[in-house]
C-alpha cells in the first residue's frame, strides 16, 4: 500500500450537522420529552377527578368498565378512553400503590406512553426527565455574596455576611430594589 502524497483533513465541525450517521443503538421509537410533558399533563389532570375515578376505576374488569369509570369522573373528556385496556393493565399491575398521591403518579407516568412503549418505560423517561429537570435547577447558583466596605469603625475590606467583621454594622440595602442589588 503506498501513502498518500498529502494527508486528508479532517473537519472538526462539520458544516452541515445534521446530516451526519445517527448514533449508535436503536433508534427511538418516541421523543422522551413528549412523554414526559404528557405526564405532567395527566399529573394536572388526575388529581381533580381521582376522587370521582377511583372507586370505579379499581372496581373496573374490562375496558368498557375504565371508559364508563372515566366519563362520569370526566365529562365529555376523549383523552383517556382510548387508552382504556393499557389503563386497565396499568391498574391491575401488582405494582400499582396503595396511597392516592403515588397512584396518581403512577398511572400519569404509565399512560404518558400511550402504548408506543412499555408502562415501566414509560416511568423510567418520565422519572429520568424529572431527575434532568431538577438537577438544571440547582446546577449553579450564588451561595454568597460580599462587598468591600470602609466602615464607620476604621474598618476597611471585605464585608462578612452583609455586616462589618469588626463592629458587626450591617450593610441596609434599598427597599425598593427587592433580591436586586443592582
């Protein structure tokens, strides 16, 4: 094999980025954040009606029984009937909890899938979603801050927790600016 006379580039950033091979593994059959905004739905959705839903939704043996269960806990609703027998299967699961709040979260994160993927995968997007979400939130923030001041006691340097180290004076901020220094 002989070399070639000049080395071929390699382009760190393409040009055009999206027409590249897609990753490794299977591809997805569902957008994860869909799933998850659906439960958030179902989460908003479920609480006011589980009242009125959950004695005849527990009582339910066959999809006919989970669409009757559904419209007289939710009025002209058409969301959930079609999904009546994954609901069904959903509420027979030996997992299914026992508290209110959890079965409400259960069967929203369940149903988020509407079928496409498995119940328990539909817990583990919405549960890892949920994980992102919050770790986002508390990724970086201030813990404190501090000015330099000259104080009415000779002091002149850091101020320690918004007050003078030495005298303890603290620093009065204005009342209109609210968290808003400046």
């Amino acid at each position: 094999m002989t070399k070639r006379k000049q080395a071929q580039k390699i382009l760190r950033i393409p040009l055009d980025r999206f027409s590249g091979k897609r990753g490794r593994g299977r591809p997805p059959k569902v957008v994860a954040s869909s799933i998850a905004g659906r439960a958030e739905n179902y989460r908003s959705i479920l609480p006011r009606i589980w009242n009125e839903l959950e004695p005849p939704l527990l009582e339910a043996q066959t999809d006919d029984d989970v669409v009757k269960a559904f419209q007289i806990a939710l009025p002209g609703g058409n969301e959930f009937p079609p999904l009546a027998p994954l609901i069904l299967k959903i509420v027979k699961d030996p997992n299914f909890p026992k508290r209110q709040r959890a079965r409400i979260s259960f069967l929203a994160d369940s149903v988020a899938g509407i079928g496409l993927v498995t119940p328990r995968r539909s817990r583990d997007i919405c549960a890892k979603d949920r994980k992102e979400r919050k770790v986002l939130e508390q990724a970086h923030r201030i813990l404190r801050y501090e000015f330099y001041i000259e104080c009415s006691c000779d002091y002149k340097g850091k101020s320690r927790d918004h007050a003078c180290p030495e005298c303890g004076a603290e620093i009065l901020f204005p009342v209109n600016l609210g968290s808003h220094i400046f």
